[in-house]
C-alpha cells in the first residue's frame, strides 16, 4: 500500500509546541507520503505542503473547513490521514489502523459529567442524522488518533452534517462509509499526573498536560531530535 499524506488543521499561534512533538512522532513512527498543513502555519515549519485558511469560526467550523479544503485539493493523496496536532504516534508502525471509541449512547454517558455543552449536542445531533441514515445505534470515531480518510467519502459526511454547528465528522465519516475498525479507550491525558496509559501506541494530551505534566516529559523525551519539518534554529 502506497504511503498516505498526513492533513492536519492548525490554528493561529506562533509556538505549537505539540505541533513540532506530534511532527517528530509521526516522522519516526507513521509511514506517510507528505505532511499538509491548513489554516495556519508557524514559522518554524517547513517542508510541508501547505493551505492557508482563514479562521473566523469556531473550532469546530474551523476544523471542519480544513478537511473539505484537504478533499477539495487534487494534490493530496485520495485516501489521507486526518490528524490532530495534538496526537502523538509512541511506536513504529507499519499502517495506520482503523480505530474507533465504541458506540455513542456509551461516549455521551463520559461527556454528560462533563462541561462539554457544546460539543455533547454536536454529539446528539451527529447521531440524530445518522439515525435518518438507518444507523440507529452508531459508533463514535472520535477518537485522539489519526484516521484513514477518503475523500469522496468524507465529502458526503460533511454534506449531511451541512446544518450542524458542531459536526462529529470523523464518526459521521466513518458510519456512513462503514468503515469498522477495532474499538479502543481514547488516548487523551487531561491532568499533569504520572498515571496514564504508557503501553498503548498513541497519546495525545492538552496544552497544560503537554506542557507541564509528566505526559508532555514522557513525549519531549522520546522525541528530542528535530523532525525534517523544523527549520534549525527556531
């Protein structure tokens, strides 16, 4: 199988430091063709193909423009990896998996706790447009991984979810495309403290977890040589 691109939205900020970590994972630990940028790209950056954007929405509209601009262009590979800049690849692999986080009716129950008002009703709607799709009792796809991601497929996801101000596209993507995969526990580290999973191949983590908890000293550590895509110096 050919190497995929990786696409990867980034917003306005100089430094990124989980920008540059996930970038020297993914150079050491995810076979990729090419690395695309789109939205913003800090001046550190280099060697990767780019797409500016302009950022006057939400994080959830935001992210949701960058993947149909990667759809939209003819120079990145048909099927990419959608990723975050904030995920990180801990061990080499030899493909991307398809992964996703078990069915949604059990994600909503971790986010009800939560003071996640916004992103739970995008929640609830994905779902409601899945169901008028005929998948009444889908899975969750949003994950802290990077996806396989076709274009063509992606494309009709974000037509359906048009309306919604917070699309779930990753998990609108994967169930009308029916993509399967194998379910996992999500990856993301919220806190500074030293207990999370260390044996699985991903982590992903908060700025204040990367940048002051032991998550962000066990990532700095594994990866402390610049990437190709670091311009030296900066």
């Amino acid at each position: 199988m050919e190497d995929l691109d990786l696409v990867v939205p980034v917003r306005e900020g100089p430094a990124n430091q989980q920008l540059r970590y996930a970038l020297r994972s993914w150079q050491a630990n995810l076979p990729h063709r090419r690395v695309w940028i789109i939205g913003y790209k800090p001046s550190w950056l280099g060697g990767v193909g780019f797409i500016p954007a302009r950022q006057t929405g939400t994080k959830y509209a935001n992210t949701t423009q960058a993947v149909r601009l990667a759809c939209e262009h003819p120079e990145i590979t048909d099927t990419f990896l959608y990723a975050n800049d904030d995920m990180f690849v801990m061990e080499p692999l030899a493909e991307m998996p398809i992964l996703h986080r078990g069915l949604i009716r059990e994600v909503e129950t971790y986010y009800a706790g939560r003071a996640s008002g916004p992103y739970l009703r995008g929640m609830w709607k994905t779902r409601d447009v899945l169901a008028d799709h005929g998948y009444d009792d889908p899975l969750s796809y949003e994950l802290h991984v990077p996806l396989p991601v076709g274009k063509a497929g992606m494309l009709t996801a974000l037509d359906a979810g048009r309306h919604l101000d917070v699309l779930h596209k990753r998990t609108m993507y994967g169930m009308l495309n029916e993509i399967g995969g194998e379910q996992i526990e999500d990856v993301k580290v919220l806190h500074r403290g030293p207990r999370f999973d260390r044996s699985t191949p991903f982590l992903s983590t908060m700025p204040d977890s990367f940048a002051n908890g032991e998550v962000g000293r066990v990532i700095r550590s594994r990866f402390p040589s610049p990437s190709d895509y670091e311009y030296r110096g900066r």
